[in-house]
C-alpha cells in the first residue's frame, strides 16, 4: 500500500468516525495524525478497510469527548 492510499484509507475512516460518533474538536490534521498512530501497523489499516474497527470506534468517542 502506497503513502498515497494509506492517507486515503485513513482520511476515510476519518470521515466515518467524525459522521457516526461525533465531530473531532481538533483540526484534520491532528485527526488523522491520532488515527494513524492508533492503527500503527499497516495490516490493522490494511484490514479495516472503509469501516473503524470497534476498538477504534471507542477511543475516538472517549477522545473527543475530553478534548
């Protein structure tokens, strides 16, 4: 997977999680930044696919709801 795709990849789960749980407090950079530090290893990007993984899914409603 290119550079390219994983910033797709991960602008998209952005764009589900912001839409599903609530809208990120903090810039999109900043958003994609916690996303792809969460998802460190490429085959948990790789397998997420278009839909957050759950584990995902709560830390980000945990997370913005202290930022």
């Amino acid at each position: 997977m290119s550079v390219e795709e994983s910033l797709e990849r991960i602008a998209a789960l952005a764009d589900t999680l912001e839409a599903e749980e609530g809208v990120c407090p903090v810039s999109r950079i900043k958003l994609v930044t916690w996303i792809a530090n969460q998802l460190s290893d490429l085959d948990v990007l790789i397998a997420a696919g278009q839909e957050p993984p759950p584990a995902l899914r709560k830390l980000y409603a945990e997370w913005i709801r202290v930022t």
